[in-house]
C-alpha cells in the first residue's frame, strides 16, 4: 500500500496592506497624483505582470528605503481584451471581455500593495491622503486572508 502524501497549496504568507482604489484615471495619472500627495516616485516597470497571454497587468513601483517599504500600484483590468465568441443569435457581433486581477472586486480600478517590514504603517492616513487625489472616488482597506485570488497580488 502507497503513501498518500497531502501538499498545502497555500503558500501565501506574505504579509501586506491593500487599498482599493476607485478611480476614472488612467495609470499613468493615478501614479502622478500619487507621486505628489505620497511624495513617492512611482515608476512603470518595464514589463506587465502577466498571469497568462491574455491576462496582463501594467503596473508601478517604489522601493521607499528611508522607511523599509515596497509600494506597488497595479491596474485590476487586464491591458489585454479578450475576444469572446458567440453562439447565439448576435453572432456577429464582436463582443470583448476585460479579465480582472482580482475577479472578485471587480468593481475596483486598482490596487496599491504595501509591503511593510517593520509594521509601522499608518493605514488609516494613507487611505486619506489618497482621496486627496483628484477623480479618486475611493479608496479602502482589503482584507487579503478573504480574497480567493489573493495568489494573483504575489509579483
């Protein structure tokens, strides 16, 4: 008889702060604007998070040394469409459909990621620096332990 050996697929132990944000803003100016109410430098990465060929996410990043962070700005809409057939009676009509980073809070436009070493974060002033930002309708705390794909916020 054969051992049946039973592997955890749970690697997620990283410990960050995330914030939703809402916003009709492009990339580019959610990074600005975060650049000058943050007082960060926020650069594109010069290559997209891809989780498959047609999933890919553009985003920013800052490692901010003086406090021990990694800041990472990241779109929740794929800057890929993918082309979806149909068999009904609208055939030839070609639809398109936006994969999500996080399927579960689509509504979100983006996510800030905050990796924190020493746990001095202030998550409550950040979040009201961001709605500082012009055109940010929202931003809130996201409890990573319940998102289903939190697997998708590991870079």
């Amino acid at each position: 008889m054969s051992a049946v050996y039973k592997i955890k697929d749970d690697f997620f132990d990283d410990t960050f702060f995330l914030i939703a944000l809402h916003s009709t803003l492009e990339d580019y100016a959610i990074a600005y604007g975060l650049n000058g109410v943050l007082k960060a430098k926020f650069k594109r990465s010069k290559a997209d998070f891809d989780l498959s060929e047609i999933r890919s996410f553009p985003y920013y990043d800052w490692e901010d040394e003086y406090n021990c962070r990694y800041w990472v700005l990241v779109s929740n809409q794929s800057s890929k469409k993918e082309l979806v057939s149909n068999n009904d009676l609208f055939e030839n009509e070609t639809t398109y459909s936006t994969p999500r980073l996080i399927p579960e809070l689509k509504e979100v436009d983006y996510f800030l990621k905050i990796e924190d070493d020493d746990d001095t974060l202030d998550g409550d002033t950040i979040i009201k620096t961001l709605l500082g930002i012009p055109n940010v309708m929202a931003a809130y705390e996201v409890d990573v332990n319940k998102l289903k794909s939190r697997n998708n916020l590991i870079f």
